[in-house]
C-alpha cells in the first residue's frame, strides 16, 4: 500500500514538474519593453513652409514642378515645426558630406540612448543585443559598431545592422529580439530605428521621386527590451504577438515602392501609382493573420456569418449590399498605434477598419508635429498617447506598419502600468490636438492651379 502510494505521489510529482518547466520556458520567451526614448532635434532644426520653400528653390526646379511641390507641402498634413538635419541649415544647402551622415546618427543614438540608460538604470555593459535598422544609410564601420564604441559594451555582444526595410523596420527588428529571446534566457536587448535624411535629398524633378522631399523629416527611437521575468513590474509593455506580411514575390508590390535613379541620373525615391493597392492587399492579408490572435472568438465568428449571408444574399437572392462586411477590431484592441506615412495612409487605414477620427488622433497628431520619421514614426504616436494619459493598465494597443517591399508588419503590446510620460511631448501636448492643422497658407494655395496664386505663394515664402 504505501509503495502505491509512493508511486502515484511520484507520478504527480514528475507531471507537476514537467508543467513547472514548460510554463518557466515560455516566461522566459516573453519581450517586455522596460523603456523607449524618441529623439527631438533642437529647435533651430525646424522645417516650416517657408524654408521648405527655399530648400526647394536651391535645386533649380523648373516653374511646374516648384508650384507642384509647393502645393503638395501645404496640403500634405505637416505642420510648421517638423525638423530636418543640420546639413539642410548650411550655406551649402541640401549637399551631404560623410560626417553629415556620421552626425546625424551619432547626434540621434547619442541623446535617446543617454536618457534611456539613465532614466531605466541599466548599463550599456549590461546590453546583449544590439539592433539598429536605417534603411538609406550604410557606414563603415557599421552604425552597430559605433554604438559599441561609444558606449564600450561587451566584446560578445550580438549585434545586428539592418538596412534596406523601409518604414517598417522597427518592428522586424523587434521581431528579431522576440526570436532571440526564446533561446537566449535573462538578457537586455537595444533597438534603435531611425532614417538617414541628411544624405538621401532628391535633386532631380520627377513628381513620382520629389514628393519624398516633403514628407521625410529628422527622428529616431531606442528602444530597451529584455526577457527577465523578474523586471516585469519595471516594464511598461508586454509584447503579446508580431505578425509580418511580405508581398515581395509581386512585381507589382516590389517595385512600387523603390529607391532608383531617374533619367538624370539623380539618385531619390520612387512612389508608383500601384502603391495605395499593395498597401491595401498588405494590410488585408496581415489584418487576416492577426486577428484570430487578437480578437475574441465571438468576433471572429459574428464576421464569418455575416460576410457568408452577404455572399449568400449576393449570389443566390440578386441582393446587393453596398457596405462590405468589417472585422471590428475595437472588439480586441484598445488603442491604434499606425504609422503616419502621409494624410492618404492615414485615410485609408481610417477605412479600412471602419475607425473613428478619435483613433486617428495620435497618428495625425504626430504627423503635423513631427512629419514621417520613417520607421520610428510609430513610437511618437504611442508617446503621444502616453503623454496624453490614454494608456492604463490592461490596455492593448495594435502597432501597424508600411515599408518598401512591400510590407505590412504588426504587432500587439499589453500596456502593464497606468502611463503618463510625456517624453518628446512635453513642451507642447497641452496645445494638442490643435483647432485647426491647415496650414497657414492652405485655404489660399492649396491646390489653386491660378498662376497669379502661385506667384503670390511664391512670393510670400522667398519673403
């Protein structure tokens, strides 16, 4: 009997210890954000209408194109104190030198990551990964060795130097710490993403390559990550699931989006006419794949029933419906955190979910205050909504990425804590949203064709 007994207290004890490891092992797989710090350029930096205007007028663009440009500028959604690099406010203009680019990231990865060691008391010692994703940029040594080296982290830190993602990258290199997490038990992870503006300016007058010049601006982000399950309560984010769609085996999709020389010979990049639609089909395919991970079954299931009656409707009773059937995402997500590529990404995203002006408020906001930083846009909307006081604890907040490929990468973070940092905010979130974001000079010029309001236009910005 008590032999019996031993045993089946040894069986439970086997069994009880076999569930104990497997849930250790996916603690230890969890992606905690303990930190993130945006970078602000110093306010002699900021790029208003009218020095856009005459950074404009320094590349000799023909009549046309200059009054296009223009046009674009005030209609475009960007305020008046967005920034751009040092080089731009030289007598030499918008012509790069390798120390611009060199300062440029330095200047950026200095200053965030500074306020990052500081604020989350963590040494660069400390750090075991090292990611950092700038699409437009490629130094020698890498921007990776640079950090190593201005900080003097360890010599077997893994370090990784990525290029070439677009507006997307931050959250592939995100993806990547997750990946590395499941292997590789307690550690810190950094992640920097920001885009090299100073050496990527377009000189040449294709409208399909120019209108990056109006809505690419100065940022950057470090981010400070770990998988300790021990600082949990220091995090402010728990990292819940990634998704990333990858369209890049269609022509179509791949070269929408793409940086390449035009007839002169000036180097910029190109936004085709197919580029609206591979978005769509980027989002609708990744939005297919998240929502089952971040939706209650019931909405999975009220969808699936109404879009087969509409279908059934549709094919067997002649009914047509002019609204299609919409996922409602604000069954699973608390927050919208989107990247603010440009007034028709934001619209379009807007629709695409069915979403309410209110969503769409962090990413216009930061849109008008900080332009498109590229891939680090995505973490000024969510400082925003920190600054704004939004995000408690228990929160979910669905990030959503576009980049050249083409690509479509979301994820969804759990807020841990009630937040209230205001960060890159702080001098200014009490004025925001503001009553109106035209632009001072949009009611007047915004897409008249009137060559007498163009003059005019042209004259008040060379003034």
């Amino acid at each position: 009997m008590m032999l019996m007994i031993l045993s089946c207290l040894l069986v439970v004890f086997i069994i009880l210890y076999i569930f104990y490891k497997f849930n250790e092992q996916k603690r230890n797989q969890s992606c905690y954000m303990l930190d993130y710090e945006c970078f602000k350029p110093p306010d002699d930096r900021k790029v208003s209408t009218a020095f856009a205007g005459e950074m404009m007028k320094r590349s000799n663009l023909p009549l046309e194109e200059y009054r296009f440009l223009l046009r674009a500028i005030v209609s475009s959604g960007i305020g008046e104190e967005t920034y751009g690099p040092r080089n731009f406010f030289l007598e030499r203009g918008t012509n790069s030198t390798l120390p611009d680019n060199q300062f440029e990231m330095d200047e950026f990865f200095t200053e965030t990551l500074d306020r990052l060691f500081s604020r989350s008391k963590v040494s660069p010692h400390d750090i075991d990964i090292l990611v950092v994703n700038v699409s437009c940029l490629t130094l020698v040594p890498s921007l990776t060795s640079r950090i190593i080296n201005r900080y003097k982290m360890r010599d077997d830190i893994k370090s990784f130097n990525i290029t070439g993602m677009g507006c997307s990258a931050s959250l592939i290199s995100i993806n990547l710490v997750q990946n590395m997490f499941k292997s590789h038990r307690n550690k810190f992870a950094l992640v920097l993403t920001s885009e090299a503006i100073a050496p990527n300016w377009y000189y040449g007058n294709e409208r399909s390559m120019i209108l990056t010049n109006c809505l690419f601006r100065c940022g950057g982000c470090s981010m400070l990550l770990t998988n300790k399950l021990a600082l949990k309560k220091q995090a402010k984010f728990k990292l819940k699931c990634l998704v990333r769609t990858h369209l890049g085996a269609s022509d179509e999709a791949h070269s929408c989006c793409k940086q390449q020389e035009d007839n002169k010979g000036h180097l910029g990049f190109y936004l085709g006419k197919d580029l609206p639609k591979s978005a769509a089909r980027a989002l609708t395919r990744n939005l297919r794949d998240i929502a089952p991970k971040i939706l209650p079954l019931t909405a999975i299931c009220r969808y699936i029933l109404l879009a087969n009656i509409q279908k059934f409707g549709a094919k067997y009773l002649h009914i047509m419906v002019k609204n299609k059937v919409n996922m409602n995402f604000k069954l699973g997500v608390d927050h919208f955190c989107l990247h603010p590529g440009g007034k028709a990404v934001i619209e379009g995203v807007k629709r695409s979910l069915g979403l309410a002006d209110d969503d769409m408020e962090p990413s216009r906001m930061t849109l008008h205050r900080f332009g498109n930083t590229s891939a680090s846009s995505m973490w000024y909307v969510l400082a925003y909504m920190e600054a704004k006081k939004r995000l408690k604890k228990g929160d979910r907040v669905l990030m959503i990425g576009f980049g050249s490929g083409f690509k479509c990468n979301s994820c969804m973070w759990e807020v841990l804590k009630d937040l209230d940092d205001k960060s890159v905010w702080e001098d200014c979130i009490d004025n925001f949203p503001p009553k109106s974001l035209l632009n001072p000079y949009l009611e007047k010029y915004g897409w008249i064709n009137d060559e007498n309001a163009a003059t005019e236009l042209e004259a008040i910005l060379e003034s």
